[in-house]
C-alpha cells in the first residue's frame, strides 16, 4: 500500500476549505458593517458533495466546533432583510395610526365636556338652581322663599288660574302642575304637590320628566282643587334603608310613625294647601292595606275612591277606624272631606319576598270655625286592627275578618 501522501488531493482540500472560509468571511463582514451581503446561488464542491453523503458520513468535528462558535441563525439575525424592512414599516404605520387615533378621541372627548358645561352654564343654570325638587339630591324648597325670583321666567302674556294664591304663584309658573304644599309637623315631609293627566306619570319621573326612583309627589289624577272631592288622595314613594323594614325620612317614610300613637300625639294635625287655599287636616288613622286583590282573598280596600255618598262615606270611616293603628277623639261627620296619604310598605316583605301593600294616613279637613286644637290625651293605641289575609299568610293565625262584608264604593 502507498502511505506516501497525495499532494494532490491534500491541495484540493485545502482549497476547498479556503472558498468555504472565504464565504463565512463575506458573510461575516457584512453583517458588521450593516450592508446585505450577496447571495450565491451555486453550491460549492464541498456542499455538492454533502448533498451525496450520509448525514453521518458528512460530520465534520471541526465544523461543528465552529458552527457553535457561529451559529447560522445568529449570524443570518442581524442581516436586515427586505422582509424586516417592510415589517418596520408597516409597525410604524400603525403606530402612527394609532397616535392619529388617540388624539383623535381625547380631542372629541375634550369638545364634548366644554360644550356640556357650556349648555349647563348658559341654558341650564335657572333650572337646575331653582326647580323645586331635585330628584338628585331629594331637595324640597319654602316656595315663598327659595323660588321668589322664578317670576323672571314667566313669558309674556302668561296668565295664572283665577284666585290663585300670590306666594304659589313662581311655583305654578315654573310648572302648572302644581297644585298645592303638603306639610307636617315633626316629619321629613315637607314638598310641593303636583297632578297629572293620569296617575303613573310621576311615579318614576322628576319635575323635567326624567327618570326618579324617587318620583314626584303628585295628587290622584281624579281630584280637583278647585273644588275639593270628599276624598283627596296624594301619593309619594319611600324607601328600605336597610333591608329590615325599616325607613328612610324621604318621600313618605315618616308617615309610618303615625302608626305610634306617640308619634300622633306631637302632630295630630298636618297642613295641605292648594294653589287656592290653605287648609288643616286632623289626623284620624293610619293603617297597613294589600295593594292588590291578591292579598286579601280577592278582596281590595279602595281607600283611594274620591266620591262617596254620606251614608257610604260614614261606613268607609267605620272601616279606617278598623285597620287603625291608633284611635284619635277627632270626631267625623257625614259632610266632612279627608285627606288621604298613600305610599309603599315593607312591612310584610319577608325572606327577599315583596310584598305589594300600602301605609295610609287618612285626616279629615278642620271645618270652618272649628277649632285646631286636638285632645292628644284621648288617643290610645290600637291593639288588635284589622290586617289584610296577607298579614295572616306572612305571621300566621286565623283571619278573623275574613268572612266580614266587604266594603266599596257608593257615590
């Protein structure tokens, strides 16, 4: 065997390690520069001959060595390809749409706040200053004070009803909805009074007609203060300030109190005064009630009716005196009016359940020379009223009422 080495072939090699070196080179230099380098598309020798080769034949310690040394990937990541080159370009596109947009927004968002406070500061102060209930904040005003100067806003040629009492003029101006001021001693209610063409409009709407939970107070749509009915009702909400029953002192929620005798007892008589003139009531009861025939057997006590003949009128008073929490001295005869005040009650509502069911205060109107003064002393506490089925259904017991005649209406 010939063990004398072939110059030849050791030349070959050495060549072709120097192309395949000055390859990595041109690659290599490139990318340290910042300049692509250019791409050949021919195979050198060696590769043709590594495409023939076995993966296990073509391994190449020190090639392997290097190619950890310069892995290919990291060498071809910092050649700024024409793709990477787009890519920017398209990133900074978007970018720049992205900032168009933003300042876009924050420029509408800034012209809608300086008009709204503009519109508020030139169009809406008046009414937001001087309504006289703020739904909002559940504000009530002394409209012979605090709404004085509503009279700048009265158009031309307006004109007030005949008889119209001069301190509720700004009030009927500001809203001819108005109808009186409902006040009583020693509680929250303290409001102005208004009546629509039907009895749900202001249940969930303030003075402006925008949605309230608290509403307004208004009086049923079926009275008339020009010419009092035998029974003028007022409705007002009130609400559960902590989900046991209790009341908050808004609206209504005092009225509950007058189912204490003691309570009655440091206001016996309360004041409703209609656009035309002042009147006191004395109070004579206050009861709980179903708010639908569904809790009383199919039966519903209708307190609300406004006519009633004399005789009808007298056994609906019986039927008051009944449910009455409280039995008062005040007296009541056949062609006396009343006043009645309805609002909500939790007082049934049990395990997250509601209950539909109504507090009324009932008081007859004080009679021309009559006396307001009330003997307080006479009053007692009522220790067994009449109650609905409901009151059974919820607490239990036989109602013993339950095959009573029922009362109803008779104009």
């Amino acid at each position: 065997m010939n063990k004398t080495p072939n110059h030849h072939s050791q030349k070959k090699d050495e060549e072709n390690q120097s192309t395949i070196q000055s390859q990595k080179d041109a690659a290599i230099a490139p990318a340290e520069s910042g300049q692509a380098p250019k791409v050949q598309r021919t195979s050198s020798p060696v590769e043709q001959e590594k495409k023939t080769e076995s993966p296990i034949q073509n391994h190449n310690p020190a090639m392997s060595e290097n190619t950890k040394k310069q892995p290919l990937r990291k060498m071809n990541a910092g050649i700024p390809t024409s793709d990477a080159k787009e890519s920017k370009e398209v990133s900074a596109s978007e970018d720049k749409r992205r900032k168009i947009a933003f300042w876009s927004i924050i420029g509408v968002t800034a012209a809608v706040i300086l008009c709204f406070v503009v519109y508020v500061s030139f169009f809406r102060v008046d009414r937001i200053e001087k309504t006289p209930l703020s739904s909002d904040q559940v504000t009530f005003y002394d409209p012979s004070s605090a709404l004085a100067d509503l009279t700048y806003r009265v158009p031309e040629g307006f004109s007030y009803p005949e008889g119209i009492q001069d301190k509720y003029k700004a009030l009927y101006a500001a809203n001819q909805n108005f109808v009186g001021w409902l006040s009583i001693p020693n509680a929250s209610v303290d409001c102005a009074v208004y009546q629509a063409d039907n009895n749900s409009f202001y249940l969930k709407k303030d003075l402006d007609g925008s949605y309230s939970r608290y509403g307004t107070v208004f009086m049923d749509a079926y009275d008339d203060v020009s010419d009092m009915k035998r029974n003028t009702v007022i409705y007002g909400h009130n609400f559960d300030d902590d989900g046991e029953g209790g009341y908050e002192d808004t609206i209504f929620g005092d009225i509950h109190q007058y189912l204490d005798v003691e309570f009655y007892r440091t206001a016996p008589v309360i004041e409703f005064n209609t656009i035309y003139q002042d009147y006191k009531w004395k109070v004579i009861g206050c009861f709980y009630t179903n708010g639908t025939t569904a809790g009383d057997n199919g039966y519903l006590f209708y307190y609300i009716a406004t006519g009633m003949n004399d005789e009808n009128f007298m056994d609906f008073i019986d039927e008051v005196n009944q449910r009455s929490y409280i039995h008062t001295a005040v007296d009541v005869q056949p062609t006396d009016k009343i006043l009645t005040l309805s609002t909500c009650t939790y007082f049934f509502d049990r395990g997250g359940s509601l209950e539909n069911a109504r507090c009324v205060l009932i008081a007859r109107m004080v009679r021309d020379g009559e006396s307001e003064e009330v003997d307080v002393a006479a009053a007692t506490q009522n220790e067994n009223p009449r109650y609905p089925q409901l009151y059974y259904d919820v607490f239990g017991g036989e109602n013993p009422y339950r095959d009573d005649s029922k009362w109803k209406p008779v104009e």
